[in-house]
C-alpha cells in the first residue's frame, strides 16, 4: 500500500489522476503575475538577492510627530520625508506611502491625486496628531535612499531571508541537489508528470519582489502510492509546499503542507490532498513564533514519513458508509448538502468511477469535485473544508 519508488534517476515520468482532489490556484496566480526580474533560478540566488536586500535597510522607531514631511513646488509630484537619525531625505515607495496613509488615517488613493505640497501639508498633520506617537520606519539605500515600510512600533519583522535561509535547510538550492525542487510538469497528452523539467524563468516557482518572497518546492521524483484506481493502476501522490513573506507588511508569513498529483505548466496544483497552512502575523513576538513553530513545522513535513497520510486514505476508502440509493441520499442530506448537490455528487462519482459511491473516500472526492465547479472561491473553499473533515474523521 505504502509503495515510494527509489529510483529517480531512472524516471521519465509517472501517471496520475487529475479527477481526484482539489485544485488549488495559488502558484498559479504568483506565476501568472511575476515579471522577469522577480523569477529566481534557485534559493540561493533568491537568498542571495533577500538578504543583500536586507543588509541595506535601517530599521528605527521614532517619534512621528519628529518625521518631517518636505514637498517641492516646483515638482508637483515629489514627495519626501526626513527621518530622524538621518540628515538625507528619503523618498517612500509606493506601498510605504500607503501604509503611511493608513497609520495617520488618510485615504491613500486621494493622496496621490493632490499635488505633493497639498498632500504634504495633509501628511504633516497626520504625524503631528498621531495617538500612537511612534512609528518603525525600514529605509533601504542602495544606490537611492528610499523608505521601504512604515509600521507600528510594535511590528514584528521577519525578514524574507530568514524564510528562504529555514527552506535552504531542508531543500538545498532547490533544483534537485536534494529531493525538494522546483516542480516537473503535467503532460496533459499522456496524463503523465514529468519531475525532470529545466529550471527557467518560465517553469520557476522561486518569486521575491521589493514587497514579498513566495516560494514552491516538491519531491516529485519520489511519488507515493496511495492505493489503487478504478483501472487496477497505482494512484501516486508527491510531497509539495509552499511559504510566503513580506518583510515591509504587505502580508502575513505563512507556509502550506499538502499532498498532489500533478503541477501543469502554469503551476496549477492538481489532485490536492492533506492540506495544511499556518499562517504568523508581523506582531512584536513574530521572529520567535517562526523559529520555534513554522521553521519546525517545514522541516518535521519535509522529513515525516508519509505513513499517516497513506493510512488515512486506506482507511476512508476501506469505510463502507452506503450500500444502496437511499443510504447515499441520506449520508450526504444529514450532513447539510442540499438535494441538487446530494445528485451532482452521487453522479459524479458514478461517471468517474463506474459505480456510485460506497465508501467514505469515494464522498469525499464527490465532494471536492463538486467544489471545483464552483466559480466562487469563498463556496469552493468552503466546500472542501466539509470533504477535509470527512477524510480526517476516517484516519
């Protein structure tokens, strides 16, 4: 039951089955948006490239009522600031400048449309007034003196190096010089995958902007098997994840743990199971949140044997939960599912499979294609948290 194949060099590829599981768009969505510069080869270009980033930057906590705001009327569309500790104005960016807006309480996009002096004079204000007193500025000189973030005082950095050096620790440079690398390819001829693709910057799943680090890695050259498919042939899963981070407080740290069937060539994510996310807020005990729960909770997913997972699926397909049309209706009715969703389950399963479903697991991946249909990410989600819940109930 529990077969993982030993052999990658060997390996041109292994078949899957797409049908089952969820689809998840996330590294598709970062693919989709990255430009050229933000697509890195391996980790340690992207730790290379994070942490020069962070060696620049000064952070401070000063008095906000202290930062002076200077406008030129000459150029309508300069704007500075200077900073105590700093004799040399810095210039906010875009995202800076909107945080900065939002910590004094001024609408941000009506700010960039007054000229500088105006909102200048509207800035000032709202640092002269601000109740909290202290401001965390990151200033970054590296060529040109800009403010990179304004946070609270109490704003707990972690830095997108630190991520990226936590998955170079179990993952080496991410292209194969351990079992953790950017992921293969979905030959959607032959349903096949394919783990050995060169790494481009089209096929890369290693992004760090001014603003964030996303990364995605699997161990896709050893495949998992989970069971049997309809057709007698081994249904195989591999390992994958992925981490985020944005050091100037655009988003939360957060890492996700899953299993998957395939990876297409816009880095869709196909026949996803055993999903599991958790998520840091930037608070003021953040650095020591992520080294004592999210850096172990990679490295226990990159290193835990997959037995549980396995013995779960084994365990939801060998769960008998309905043998005849009516135990079927009455299965999914008890747990909220509405009389249309009940049939589209029911005669999912049956197209896909050749029978309807019996057991717990063939509910289950019912359900999760059910959720795929869905054109609405709050009721797709929502469905395959009840389809989780029932896998979980089973191991």
């Amino acid at each position: 039951m529990n077969v993982v194949i030993q052999n990658p060099a060997s390996m041109s590829g292994f078949r899957v089955d797409i049908s089952r599981g969820e689809r998840i768009g996330r590294v598709s969505s970062e693919w989709f948006s990255r430009p050229d510069d933000e697509r890195y080869l391996s980790l340690t270009a992207l730790h290379d490239a994070t942490r020069r980033r962070a060696e620049n930057a000064t952070a401070r906590t000063v008095e906000s009522r202290a930062v002076r705001v200077e406008a030129s009327r000459e150029d309508a569309e300069k704007l500075c600031l200077v900073v105590p500790g700093r004799d040399q104005p810095v210039a906010p960016t875009h995202w800076s400048f909107g945080q900065l807006c939002s910590l004094v309480s001024t609408p941000a996009a009506y700010m960039r449309q007054l000229p500088a002096p105006l909102a200048g004079i509207n800035l000032q204000h709202g640092l002269l007034t601000h109740r909290a007193e202290l401001v965390k500025t990151l200033e970054a000189e590296d060529g040109r003196v800009e403010l990179r973030a304004v946070t609270g005082p109490d704003y707990g950095r972690i830095w997108d190096h630190e991520l990226v050096a936590a998955v170079q620790r179990i993952a080496g440079n991410g292209t194969g010089d351990t079992r953790w690398k950017v992921p293969g390819v979905l030959d959607w001829s032959t349903m096949t995958h394919n783990p050995f693709v060169d790494v481009t910057k089209d096929s890369t799943t290693l992004y760090a902007s001014d603003r964030d680090v996303f990364l995605f890695l699997v161990d896709d050259t050893h495949p998992i098997e989970a069971g049997r498919l309809a057709d007698g042939s081994p249904d195989l899963y591999f390992r994958g994840f992925y981490a985020w981070n944005s050091e100037v407080g655009s988003k939360a740290l957060g890492v996700a743990s899953f299993y998957l069937r395939a990876v297409c060539m816009n880095r869709n994510l196909w026949g996803v199971e055993g999903f599991e996310e958790i998520t840091i807020r930037h608070s003021k005990f953040a650095a020591q949140r992520f080294a004592h729960e999210a850096a172990p909770a990679l490295a226990n997913f990159a290193n835990s044997s997959p037995g549980p997972f396995v013995a779960g699926i084994k365990a939801a397909r060998e769960r008998v939960v309905a043998r005849d049309d009516e135990d079927r209706q009455d299965f999914l009715r008890k747990r909220g599912f509405t009389k249309p969703e009940t049939a589209r389950i029911i005669e999912t399963v049956l197209q896909e499979e050749g029978r309807p479903p019996e057991s717990l697991f063939d509910f289950v991946q019912g359900i999760t294609a059910l959720a795929r249909t869905k054109p609405h990410q709050d009721a797709r989600l929502e469905l395959e948290g009840r389809a989780k819940t029932l896998l979980d109930r089973a191991a």
